[in-house]
C-alpha cells in the first residue's frame, strides 16, 4: 500500500514538473520566438506586455494579457490588434506523445482596426512579400516536397471548446469615406468525435444577430471519405437564413452542394451587411440552390418575392450560370400601387413592371415594358463595359407625365447610401477635380454607342402638352454626337465629341427660349417664372486637365418674375427667431436672375456677372473660378429688404479655396463695423435712423450690372 500511494505521489510530482517546465518554457523562450516569427513575417512589432498566469495541475493552463501588434505607420489607429486576455488550458497527459490537447481556448476583449487609406491601401496587407519568393541562390528542383503528416511527426492539435467574447472590428474607408462597425459579442465551439457545434452572436453596424452552426467532427476535414455535412442558420427579429449542404474532399473543396433559404420581415435590416440603407419592404422570402466549386459556382435556381400588392410587390425567378464573372438572367414582375407607403421608396404613383434582364460582362433588359401612373415605357436596353463601351437602347412611350414624375417638395424620396461615414484629416484634403491622366483614346474610339429615345406626348409638371419628343445619341469610330434636340420651342441642345484622333474635341451647346419654369418645377413650389439664356462650351485636349485649361465659351442664363410658394432662407431655434424674418418659410418672388460668365481658357472672370434680385434680398457676386489651378475666388455681397439684425449685418461672404474644397468666408472686420454703425445710427437717431442707413448701403440694378458683365 505505502509503495503504491508512494508511486502514485512520484507520478504527480512529475506531472507537476512537466507542466511547470511546459509552461516556464513558454513564458520564458516561446513567447519571444512567438514575437520574433510574427514581427518577421508581418513587418509589424508584436507586443506582450501584460502580466502570465500559470496554473500546474493535470490540465495546465497559461493566461496572458495585453497582446498588441501594431498597426501600418500611415494609419491613423496605433495598433491593429488589441487582446486583453488570452487563456489557454490543455490536458497534461496528450503532452507525453507530442499531442496537444486544448480543453478550453478563450480570447477575451479583442479589438481589430482596419483601414483603407484614400489610395486603395489597406493596414491587412503584410510586409512578408520577400519571404515568400525563391532567391537567386536558392536551388531549383523540379520535384516538390511532401508535407509530413502529423502521424509521421508524431504531433496532433486539438481544440474541443473555443470561447471568443467581445470582439470588435471596426473597417474606416477613407477612399469611400465610410465607416463598418462589426462586434462578435459571444462564440462557443463545441468538439467532440462525431461533430461540431458552434453559436454565437453578432453586432454589425448596430443589428444585433444570432449564428449557430453544425458540421461534422474535425476529424471529418481531412479525412475527405464522404461528403463533409454542414448546417448554418443567421436569426434576427427582422430575418431568419438558413444554409446547409456538403462539401466533398472538404480540404481541397472539389464540390459544394448547398440550399438557401431565407424569410426577412424587413428588408432594411440587410444595411447591416451591404453598408447601405435598404428599403423598408417587407416580406421577403428568397431561395436558392448552390452548386459547384468556389472558382466556378452557380445557382442552377432562385426564387425571390417581397412585400404586399397594397403598396409595393415584386416577385423574380431565374439562374446564375456563374458568379465570377456574373453570368445570370431574371425574370422579374414589379406591382407598385402606392410606393409612398415604404420607407425608402420613391413616391411615385402607382407602377407596375415585366421585364427580363441578363447580366454577362454588362446587362441587357428585354421585353421592358413599365408603367407609371399614366406614364408608359417600353423597349430595350443593352450596356456592355466588358473591354469596349457598347450601348444600345431603343426606347419609346406613348406618354410621359413629368407631373406624376417629378414629386413634390414634401415628399422625402427613398435614397440609397452608407450608412455611417467618418470624417478624417485625410478625408477633408483638397481634391484635384481634373485628372492629368491621358484620356483613353483607344476604348472611346472603340465604344460603340446608339441611343434612341421618342416619346409621342411629353407633358409637363404644370400640365402643358410639350408634344413629340425624340433624341438620338450616336458614337463610332471615337466620334459622339447627340443630335439638335428640341423641346417644344423652350430648349434646345447639341453635343460633339471627337476622339478619334490623339486630341479631343468638345462643342456643346444648349439654349433656353423663355421656358416656363413650371414646366418641371410646379410641384416644387414654383407658379411663375421664365429662364432664357445659352451655355456654349468648347475645348481641345489630351486630359482632363487640358481640356478645362482649354476652355472658352459662356454660361448666360436669365431667370425673370419667379414665384415661389414657399421658401426659407434659414432656420434659426425658436428662441432665436428674433434674428430674423425670414426662418420662416414664406412666399417670395424674384424679379430677376443673372448668371453672366465668360469662359476664356479655362478662367471664369466676371466683374457683377452674378445678381439677384429679390423680395427678400439683392446679391451680387464677383470674382474668378481658374479652372487651369483649381482656385475659387468669389465675393458676395447682399442688401437685405428685411429687417431682420442678422441679414442687415451678415451682408458680405467670400468663397475661396479650391474647387475640391473651397470654403466660406464671412468679412469679420466688416460685420464688426457693420454692426457697430447700425449701433451707433440705432443709439443716435433710433429705429428710422438704423433703416435709413440700411437703405444708402444697399446694392443698386445688380441685374442690369449682370446682364452688361463683360460684353
């Protein structure tokens, strides 16, 4: 008895060494190799400052806290990586035969930082590239090595419960000026010989998500003898997707077989995962068969519908004869009686929809046939910018209501865009507008473009018949040109662009002949008011930037006796609406509008070729826009005919900068003084006397000074 309880002490001493020397012999030599092979195959500093806790016992254990590895030297956050607490614990016995054995694995407080900078560069690409090619001494065999497996080592790994919890990852797109914010709140993966079981829950961009999964044991990876079964399913209140499939030879992955289903009540929640906000539909049911390997899948068949016939509806079915590149053709029906009712949609009147589409190195829609409201659409469209633009497009409507089209200014209309951007230092740079680049004279005398478009009756947002209307839009051999388009006797316009040489030629123009501003804004709280006027535009050049340095033309343009319904020229909080009387949205008229800018290589310059004057105020605007450097430099100066205390003394701006970021400026120095002469005129003559001065310092026939700018 005494020899066994004898034998069995000598047995957890040495179990107790082993362990004790395992972990002493990572804290002190693995954890600087660790440092070493990371900081040489990343080009980054891996760092462990904090503090290593060991536990000696028949399942060791090792803490350790405060893992950092820095991130690239031009991106904004320190580090890249960021874990307060690692722990690790393993079964001592498995040690003896090489064979590690981890019974519980868990990271705690994880933070990941990626960044895109303004050029495309991200903070994830490593510097190890020379690592990973042969060098010119290296001996060049025709024979490749054969991997040991881990039998022949003589060395297993083994994990059968992994604990990740609050980890967060945040992606900054500072070329797209957006911001991704990702948390995996909780993760639990479960092991054993016959599967796996994983659950988890997610954050991302503020939607909270559950992810469960089940696949077959670990074991099941390499063996490759039957299909490799998995199971996934992704909850939300809003949404509910399920997958499950096999994939054969699973390390290799020769074949996925797979089914998707999902039920969305929302279709909105899905910004979380595009980036984008999504359209309140509801509804939506969607099913798919994948098949194939990752380079070459398909869905041999999907199924989508979503929302109500009482508001909006659209049903579709097709296939996917590739994802990469995309190679897929829809059918789809859109029934949309009342838009308005969906968030996010358009407020258009009641639409209906068929049409077959075919995405291949482009998109073609057949068989379009679409109505809105009274308003018709039909035809075909073709657009191809695989290698060489190709675009055809024959179109026609028997009606085009723009009064059913173009909504009021009440109506909010469905947009679709990031949902959060960040502002950065680097985001806020000046950007050149104009590229040096050489413009691709090749690809553009190679497009091959052929619009044509008639509509039989164009009415307009105040109900008048404009009549027939058609244009033509024709480019080959590098040659564009949009044939004399005419609407009514209102507007008219032609556009030539030849690039079929080295140098590229552009000559536009467009006129207005006394065009009823109701004519597309009677709905937008205009009743009267004319434009008349001309834009000509022509330039030479090799670039973006040589054509703008080459720019000379006119921009006349001469709006009279317009009416507005309602307008507001600022909101101030209520307790300071005193300012001014005009917070408040009130009719106005303008009596006359003047944009007068003569364009002589590349270089707006007018001296008063800018004026308004209105109900609530005059203006008047001077200066140059230098199309050559990119420079703006403008004064405006305003007469208020309110009384309002901000309009009298705020009454002179300058805009400056460039045209990629200019900025406003208000005459510091001149509003000071400004405001103390009306003081002063207030204090000595009273209310009369602050009016009269008012009146002898405002602006005087600012338009007919527009109208003589530079003739």
């Amino acid at each position: 008895m005494k020899k066994a309880l004898l034998a069995i002490l000598v047995f957890v001493v040495l179990c107790a060494l082993v362990g004790f020397w395992t972990l002493k012999d990572f804290d002190q030599k693995l954890r600087s190799e660790i440092i070493t092979i990371v900081s040489e195959k990343t080009g980054r500093s891996l760092l462990i400052d904090g503090e290593t806790k060991m536990h000696f016992s028949f399942s060791p254990s090792v803490t350790i806290k405060d893992i950092r590895l820095t991130n690239a030297s031009w991106a904004e956050e320190p580090h890249m990586i960021q874990i307060d607490n690692l722990a690790v614990e393993a079964e001592l016995m498995p040690l003896f035969s090489r064979q590690v054995k981890i019974k519980r694995f868990v990271l705690d407080g994880v933070r990941v930082n990626l960044e895109i900078d303004q050029k495309g560069k991200n903070n994830w690409t490593f510097l190890n590239e020379k690592t990973a090619q042969p060098t010119a001494d290296a001996p060049q065999t025709d024979q490749t090595p054969v991997a040991e497996s881990a039998e022949e080592k003589g060395f297993g790994f083994e994990v059968n419960d992994l604990v990740l919890q609050n980890v967060s990852t945040v992606l900054i797109n500072r070329q797209k000026d957006t911001t991704f914010n990702a948390a995996l709140n909780t993760l639990n993966l479960l092991s054993n010989e016959t599967d796996m079981t994983l659950s988890s829950q997610w954050t991302v961009q503020g939607e909270t998500f559950s992810l469960s999964a089940k696949t077959d044991a670990l074991a099941a990876l390499s063996d490759g003898k039957k299909p490799y079964r998995f199971a996934a399913q992704i909850d939300n209140q809003k949404m509910a997707v399920k997958t499950e499939g096999t994939i054969t030879q699973p390390l290799t992955v020769n074949q996925i077989e797979a089914s998707i289903q999902a039920n969305v009540a929302d279709v909105s929640v899905l910004g979380a995962f595009t980036g984008y906000t999504m359209p309140a539909v509801k509804n939506m049911v969607f099913t798919a068969r994948v098949t194939g390997t990752p380079d070459q899948l398909s869905v041999p068949e999907f199924t989508a519908s979503m929302g109500d016939d009482s508001s909006f509806a659209l049903k579709a079915q097709g296939n996917v004869a590739s994802v990469s590149p995309l190679i897929m053709h829809v059918q789809a029906d859109v029934n949309a009686p009342d838009m308005k009712k969906v968030p996010g949609l358009p407020a258009l009147p009641a639409a209906k929809m068929l049409l077959q589409a075919r995405v291949d190195k482009g998109i073609e829609l057949e068989k379009l046939a679409l109505n809105i409201g009274q308003s018709d659409l039909s035809g075909r469209i073709f657009i191809h910018t695989d290698q060489n633009l190709a675009v055809y497009a024959s179109v026609h409507s028997d009606r085009l209501d723009l009064s059913e089209l173009l909504g009021t200014a009440s109506e909010k209309e469905g947009t679709f865009g990031p949902v959060s951007k960040k502002q950065s230092s680097e985001s806020t740079e000046a950007q050149q507008v104009f590229s040096d680049k050489p413009l691709p004279f090749n690809r553009l005398k190679a497009a091959n473009i052929n619009v044509t478009a008639t509509v039989d009756k164009l009415i307009g947002a105040d109900q008048t018949d404009l009549g027939k209307v058609s244009l033509t839009a024709l480019m080959q051999d590098g040659k564009f040109t949009l044939s004399n388009f005419k609407l009514a006797d209102y507007v008219s316009a032609r556009a030539v662009l030849d690039a079929s040489d080295k140098t590229a030629i552009v000559d536009t123009e467009f006129k207005f002949n006394k065009m009823p501003l109701t004519l597309f804004y009677a709905k937008r709280g205009v009743n009267r008011g004319t434009l008349t006027g001309s834009v000509r535009l022509s330039s030479r050049g090799v670039s973006e930037k040589t054509l703008a340095t080459a720019l000379n033309g006119r921009i006349f343009l001469n709006a009279k006796d317009v009416h507005l319904n309602s307008f507001r020229l600022i909101k101030l909080p209520d307790f300071l609406s005193f300012l001014s009387p005009v917070d408040k949205a009130q009719p106005v008229t303008v009596s006359c509008a003047v944009i007068n800018l003569p364009i002589k290589n590349g270089v707006l310059n007018s001296d008063k070729g800018i004026g308004i004057e209105s109900s609530l105020f005059d203006l008047q605007a001077s200066g140059d826009i230098n199309l050559t450097t990119e420079q703006i430099n403008y004064r405006i100066d305003v007469s208020p005919r309110s009384e309002g205390i901000l309009e009298s003394v705020f009454n002179s701006v300058s805009i400056g900068g460039t045209l990629g970021k200019p900025s406003i400026r208000v005459n510091t120095g001149k509003t000071l003084n400004r405001a103390l002469s009306l003081g002063m005129a207030f204090f000595m003559g009273g209310k009369e006397a602050a009016k009269e001065l008012v009146r002898q310092e405002a602006l005087k026939n600012v338009c007919a000074d527009a109208l003589a700018a530079a003739k």
